[in-house]
C-alpha cells in the first residue's frame, strides 16, 4: 500500500465527517477539490467562511437566517395565529414553496431519537411551549417526517401542547390551541425537503385535527 500525503489524509478524514459521504464519495469530492484552480478553491473557501459566519438560527422559530430575527419571523404579512412545527431549516424552505400557508414556523432541530439518545431537552420543545403561551398562536401544524421518528416526535409534542393549551384556556383565551397534522399520503418515511409542491400542498390543505394515540 502506497502511503498518502498526510495533507491528503486529513481531507478525506474531515470529508468523511460529512452526512452521507461514505470513504468512495470522499475520495471523488477531494481528487475534484484538488483539482480546481487557485481562483476557484479561493473563492470556495470565502464561501465557507462567510456562510459559517453569517447564517445562524432565528433566535426565536430556529430557522436557518443572515437576518436575526429571520426574515420569517420579522415578516409583517405573515398570520402569527398558525404556527408550522418542522424537524429542521431545510424543511420551512419546503414548507414556503406552500401557496396557502402563510404562517410562521419552528424548528426543532431533529426528532426525538432514543437510539441516537436525542432526548425531548435536545430539541427546541421548551422554547415552542413557551411561544405558544406568549404569541396569539391558535393552531400548531406539526409537520415532522411520517418515519416513526418523525410520528413519535409529533404525539410527544402533542401531550405537551394539550397541558399549554389547558393553561391558557384559563388564562382568557378559551379557543384554546387546535393541533393538526398534514394529511396521509405523505410517503412512508418520506423527507418533507424532498417533496415536491403540489403534494406538500395537498397535504396542507388536507391537514386534519391530530390523533392523539
Ligand atoms: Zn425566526
């Protein structure tokens, strides 16, 4: 075995560490990187740098932004009464290709995951309970992945919704808070980032009064 650069090692080592990129992909992605030309690998890592520092998560939904609060969030037209629970950023971009819904998000930052040992403290859950007992929200859209993941993540939630919607019930807004859930047809295990616009939008538009189970 001929041994590599140990420049080249380290590339493929830091390549390896990215989603989905198993020790073949690397090798393609680092043999293609090695082959660029000086402007090209500059101007790829003022990219980099510049999105790693600019783009950070909404202070209040978690969405992916250069604006703090996001765009999302500082949007006067959009209705604060209907809020979209998604797992992650990619996901409210998916959610807004959605003609009908104009409403506002939060980003969980995953499912819950015993496997993974993700718990209920390792997604933004506290800080959604707390904006539904401090923002006008009247319906909670919970839009996680039909994987078992996703479903689990999504009755978790729901229990936790009924207790702040008790609460508030009693605290002068006895409309309470209605949680909905996209219609079936979703694919089984089906990525919302992936679905295309006219079946995300059926799925909205579908949307039915979550079964508690
Ligand atoms: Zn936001």
């Amino acid at each position: 075995v001929i041994q590599r650069p140990p420049a080249l090692e380290k590339l493929l080592e830091i390549l390896r560490s990215l989603p989905n990129v198993g020790p073949k992909m690397s090798e393609r992605i680092a043999f293609h990187i090695l082959r660029m030309p000086e402007d090209k690998i500059r101007d790829f890592i003022d990219i980099l740098e510049a999105s790693h520092a600019e783009v950070r998560p909404c202070p209040i939904c978690g969405h992916w932004d250069d604006s703090s609060p996001c765009r999302v969030c500082q949007d006067p037209s959009r209705d604060k009464t209907v809020l979209c629970v998604v797992e992650n950023s990619q996901d409210v971009q998916a959610v807004s290709r959605i003609k009908n819904f104009k409403g506002i998000y939060h980003v969980l930052g995953g499912t819950l995951s015993p496997l993974e040992g993700i718990g209920p403290d390792d997604l933004q859950i506290t800080s959604l309970l707390k904006r539904l007992e401090t923002e006008p929200i009247q319906e909670v859209i919970l839009a996680t992945n039909s994987d078992m993941e996703g479903e689990s993540t999504a009755q978790y939630i729901s229990k936790q919704i009924l207790s702040v919607s008790a609460k508030i019930r009693g605290n002068g807004r006895p409309e309470g808070i209605k949680i909905t859930r996209p219609a079936q047809g979703l694919p089984s295990g089906g990525e919302l980032e992936y679905m295309d616009e006219l079946t995300l939008t059926h799925a909205f538009d579908g949307r039915r009064e979550f079964d508690r189970n």
